[in-house]
C-alpha cells in the first residue's frame, strides 16, 4: 500500500510538470547566446609607406599612378608595441557599396558588379600572413600591376590587416559573438587623373526583407570607374494610379563606390500588401557650388530622375509580413489554454480512476486478512458505501440488503 501511495504521487507530480511546461512553452521561441567579445586592444600599428608617384601625396592610403602594363611594389610598415610575436592575417578586396551608402574596401562577400573589368584583387598580390616580432616591426610589400589596356577612371579596392587571436571558440549552442580588430589601408590605381563623370543607373525595384523588417529595395548601379560622391537620394513609393506617398526616404552623405551596385532600402515600418506600386526618386552627386542642381540649400553638379513600376504579389507580401518583427502575428493562445484544459480534465479523470483502483485493491487486502464471517459482512457493507450505493437506493432494495444479510448471519449459525 505504501508502494502504491508513492506510485499515484509521483504520476500526479508528472503530469502536473508536463502540463506547466506546457503553458509555458506556449508555442514561443527559446533562444541562446553565447560571448566571447572580451575588449581586444590593438597590439599592433599600420603605416602606409606612400610611393612618389601618389596621385595625391597628402592621403592615408595608397592611390597610385601607373602606366598601362607596369609594375610596382608598395610597403606597409607594422609595428609591435607588446612583448610578444603577434601574427597578422592580410587580404586584399576590391570596393564595394553596402545598403547605408558606404564604401566597403575590406574583402567580403558581396557579388562582384557586371561593369568591374579589371578587379583589384587580380593586380595586386602580398603575403597572406605577417608575423611581427615582440617590440619590433616589419615591412610587408605589396606588388601592384596596372592592366596592359589604356583607360581613364579609378580601379580601387583595400587591404586589410587583421591580428589573429588565440580565443576559443564557445561550443554551446546558440549564437556565438566574437569581436575581431583590424586595419583596413585603402588601395586605388589609376592610369592618370583625367576626370571621369559618375553615372547612376536603377536596375530593379522589389519588395523584401533587412533584418527581419520589411523593406523596398531599390538597386542602384555606379557603371563608370568613378566614385559617386555627395550622393543624395529622396525616394517616394505611392500606389500605381495614387499620389498618396505610402513610404518615403530623404537620405544623404552617400557614396558609391566605383563599378558596383546597392539595394538602397526604404523601410515600410509595418505591414505592406499586394498591389502595383511606383517607385519615384530624384538622386544628386557632388558638391559644387556653382552646380547646377539644388536641394535643400545644397548645390550639386549631378542629378538623376528615376520612376519605375514594381508588383508585389500575395505570397510576397505575406512571406514579408511573416518575417518582420514589427507586423502582429496571429495570436493562438487560446488553443493552448484550451489544450491545457483539455490535458487538466485528463488529469482529474486519470487521478479519480487512480484513487478507486487504489480503494478497491485496499478492502481486497483487507478482507482477506479477515477469518470472522460477520467481519466480511461488515467489509461488504462499507464497500457498498464507499461506492454509493446507498445514494440512490430505494427503501425497497435497503429491505432487500437486509434480508440477504440475515440470511448470511444465519448460514454463518449452521456452519
């Protein structure tokens, strides 16, 4: 009896744990993050050894004049101010522009653009690791070859320099931080200093997703071997056949880098549905201050006008709404706390069946411990209780209880 008391316990206790979890769960997410973003001080110095034949000698980096087919070797001076060896990874990538209107030269994984013809890291080679000596320095050359075809405008592309670190990576799950320090020395070539018109061009506009909030991407291209400097975009997006500006931009200080592209986002703040729309944008580059276009009290010596028609079907829009965190989602609780319900009913179902097993099973012990017949008669008696018999029954049957009971008191003489 005792084993059995412990049994029914330990199944309530169960099923109560599995339904609290349940609740708690609640159809939620659990997400875990681990760190390793320790503050990392830079042990290690960067300094651009500029060559006489810079095309401008007051710059922090490297813009180099070359003729057509030839070579040169530049140097970058890396100093060690620690007390011990430090190894430096080096790669060299060509420029890009992100979707905040910045000039990327670290090497990444953005797609290289249809119009980059001669890509900086085809024409110009170093070392992939440098080891600087504790309290010392070394000078690292990098070799440079201009392309044997004569052309005007930039090629241009970085180095970056970054000090390899002995930290371990976590093996938890979950997302895993880890902060790395580098330098980055800006690497451009070019044949001579002819001055080279940017050019803009709009190659698609669609809707989409930027860290998980919706979005109208707009996908801007710079052809020319030119940087587009000043760049200033105001950007309105209205229903095909409306004037009513649904999403908008007024965004500045935007560059793009030579030969490359960018989706260049304007943020829906909220749900968006399906329809035809008209994207509506006035772009201006550089600042000039007898240029010929104005905006906001800023002259500009270019200006670009762009008006394009995009669609954005259902499946679209309700794979976007689906994903931005800003847009209310269905809310399902109910069907938990009505699972819930369901799972407690069960519960008191099962724990009501438990305890008249358990009742039943008891007065079967106890009555075979009995050896007096009128003991089993009284045993016979309160089962009949237990199980409320005498609830509903009719002085009738009670007469007739009586009868079978003298009748056994009777047998229990004889005997």
């Amino acid at each position: 009896m005792k084993n059995k008391k412990i049994n029914i316990s330990r199944i309530i206790i169960i099923l109560i744990l599995a339904l609290g979890s349940l609740t708690m769960f609640k159809g939620g997410r659990v997400l875990a993050a681990t760190s390793s973003s320790q503050p990392v001080n830079f042990g290690f110095t960067v300094s651009p050894e500029l060559p006489s034949n810079q095309a401008a000698s007051n710059l922090g980096y490297f813009d180099v004049l070359l003729d057509p087919g030839k070579s040169q070797t530049v140097n970058l001076v890396l100093r060690n101010a620690t007390a011990s060896p430090i190894t430096v990874d080096c790669t060299i990538g060509s420029a890009s522009t992100n979707s905040n209107g910045v000039v990327e030269y670290a090497l990444n994984a953005a797609k290289a653009d249809p119009t980059l013809a001669y890509n900086i890291v085809d024409y110009a080679h170093m070392q992939s690791k440098v080891v600087i000596p504790a309290k010392s320095m070394s000078v690292v050359p990098v070799t440079v070859k201009m392309p044997s075809a004569s052309f005007d405008g930039v090629v241009a592309g970085g180095i970056t320099l970054q000090q390899e670190t002995t930290e371990k990576k976590s093996t938890a799950k979950g997302v895993h931080i880890q902060n790395k320090y580098g330098y980055v020395v800006g690497l451009l070539m070019q044949q001579n200093t002819n001055l080279v018109a940017p050019k803009l061009n709009l190659l698609q506009v669609a809707g989409s997703d930027l860290n998980y909030h919706n979005v109208i991407n707009a996908h801007y291209q710079e052809p020319a071997k030119a940087y587009l400097k000043d760049m200033w975009i105001d950007a309105k997006v209205t229903a095909k056949g409306s004037n009513t500006v649904l999403y908008s931009m007024d965004q500045g200080n935007m560059k793009m880098a030579p030969n490359s592209n960018a989706q260049i986002p304007i943020y829906t703040k909220g749900a968006i549905k399906a329809g035809t729309y008209l994207y509506h944008a006035v772009v201006y580059g550089q600042y000039d201050g007898s240029g010929p276009f104005t905006y906001k009290g800023q002259h500009y010596r270019y200006r670009w006008i762009f008006d394009q028609e995009f669609t954005i079907t259902g499946a679209q829009a309700a794979a976007m709404n689906k994903k931005d965190v800003t847009v209310p989602k269905p809310d399902y609780s109910w069907a938990w706390w009505l699972l819930g319900l369901l799972l407690l009913l069960l519960l008191l179902l099962l724990l009501l069946l438990l305890l008249r097993r358990y009742k039943e099973d008891a007065y079967d012990i106890e009555g075979a411990k009995l050896h007096d017949k009128g003991d089993r008669i009284k045993l016979r008696e309160r089962r009949r209780k237990t199980y409320f018999y005498f609830d509903d029954l009719s002085k009738a049957s009670q007469e007739r209880i009586t009868a079978e009971r003298n009748a056994m008191q009777e047998n229990v003489v004889e005997e």
